[in-house]
C-alpha cells in the first residue's frame, strides 16, 4: 500500500539544492521529463529545483514563491494550453519575484505517439533543458 499523502493545495519538491539556478515546475506526465533534465543539466554542472505540482487549484504558493526567492528564475512545462494552466497559475504566484518561462501545448495538436506529440509540442526533457540554460542567463530579478 502507498502510504505518501498529496494533499488538496500541495506540491513535492522532488529535487533541490542550496545552489539551483532555477526551478522547473511540472505536473503529470512532464514531471518525468522534468527529472531526465535534471540529470542532463546535472551532468553539465547546472544545479535546478524541480516541483511536482500535482496540486494546480489550489496551487501552492508557500512553495512556489519560496523557489522564486531562492533561485530567481522558473520555467514551467505541462501537456496542456500554456494559457489558463499550469504556467499561469505558477505567474501569478511569482510574477515580480523570479523570471518566468512557459512551455506547454501552444500549437494544435496532432495524432501521433505520446512521445512525438511532446516532441511537436516542445515539452521534452531536451526543450526543459534549453529553456533552463536560456533561462538562467537573463539576469536575476
């Protein structure tokens, strides 16, 4: 039995670190995709904060302006609409704190496989790390 509690108004921070650069905020399937970018920018010595957040409405703001405050830049990925989402709900919690950038589902979508549809659409853990790296070298808020 799985005993981990999610509760209404949450988020996991699944990775974290006293020196991340920046934070990148998923939910669902993108959190895996997340993760790998973890291990890419890792590798390359670039040290991000990642947030499950599996709680969208509410969203958890404690948690989300915390990371804002910490690592001053946020990008965010979802396989939904970049409008009225995710990205959004994570810009109104940290707009004026941190820098922000969305991917998410901003074309019409297509038939294809899970994976060449998040392909098509940008929110691949190769898109999550060029984001992170074009990111980070905006200067901080």
């Amino acid at each position: 039995p799985i005993s981990e509690r999610f509760p209404i108004g949450g988020s996991k921070t699944l990775r974290s670190g006293p020196n991340d650069r920046a934070t990148v905020v998923a939910a669902g399937i993108t959190v895996h995709e997340a993760l790998t970018a973890y291990e890419y920018l890792a590798k390359e010595g670039i040290p991000v904060r990642i947030i499950d957040a599996y709680s969208i409405k509410p969203i958890d703001s404690d948690t989300l302006q915390q990371a804002a405050v910490e690592t001053r830049h946020i990008v965010t990925v979802e396989d939904h609409s970049v409008h009225g989402g995710l990205g959004d709900a994570v810009a109104r919690e940290v707009t004026g704190i941190a820098n922000i950038e969305m991917l998410g589902v901003s074309r019409i979508p297509r038939s294809a496989s899970p994976r060449e549809c998040m392909e098509m659409q940008d929110i691949t853990a190769n898109h999550i790390l060029v984001a992170v790296k074009r990111a980070i070298s905006r200067p901080r808020r």
